[in-house]
C-alpha cells in the first residue's frame, strides 16, 4: 500500500475507534461525536481507496460523491450508497446548536460504518479488523 494510502487508513480506524468509545462511553457519552466519527472514518477509507489506485478527489465530506469517483474501481460498492448517504449528514449535522444524536442514531451510524469499513478494508488488503 502507498504510504498516503496508509495514513488515510490509520486516521480511518482512529475515527473508528473514537465513534465506538463514545458509543459505549458509560458516563456522559457523546453521540453527536458517535455520529461524526462515523462519518469521518467511511470518508477516508474512501480517500484511501482512491489515493491507492491515484484518482484526485480534492476536500469534499460528501460521502456518495467520493463514492462516484470510486465506483469505476469498485463498481459492487454500490450496494453501500444508501449507508453512506445518511452517514454524509454527520459531517456537520450534529456539530453545532439545532440537532442532537441519541443512542438510537449514534449505534446506527457505526453499524453503517462498520459495515463500509469491511468493504474497504478488503478491497485495500487488510484484514476485516
């Protein structure tokens, strides 16, 4: 893997491992947070992915327009389009005054982005982790 690729892979699983913490966070645990770090970590696998095979993607937090630039590599990640399309609005809903994530929410975003981690992860070489 390009050392690029790789970073973008640890800051990945550095999102994944903080959305997991506040989603089990016993005392005061932040969903919002939970939500966002979803988010984060389905959007660099995707630059990781892209990074690797050389494909430019510029700064975007849009989750399906990295996805269209992906799918001429890896056409079957269609099937994650719905995900990452509700994951998308983490990037900024949940970050400021107005609306707030739940528990509820907050597991259904790292399910979502652990099921897109799998994906990812295999098609970059990695074990399922």
């Amino acid at each position: 893997m390009k050392p690029l690729s790789n970073e973008w892979v640890v800051k990945a699983e550095g999102d994944y491992a903080s959305a997991r913490r506040e989603l089990k966070a016993r005392k005061a645990p932040n969903f919002d947070a939970a939500c966002f770090h979803a988010q984060q970590c389905a959007e660099k696998y995707l630059k990781a992915r892209l990074q690797e095979a050389g494909v430019p993607f510029g700064r975007s937090h849009h989750l399906t327009a990295l996805l269209d630039l992906a799918l001429p590599l890896e056409p079957m990640w269609e099937a994650c389009r719905a995900d990452l399309a509700i994951l998308t609005a983490y990037a900024v809903e949940f970050r400021y005054p107005g609306e707030s994530a739940d528990g509820a929410l907050a597991r259904d975003a790292v399910r979502r982005c652990t099921t897109f981690r799998q994906v990812a992860r295999a098609s970059l070489g990695l074990p399922g982790g």
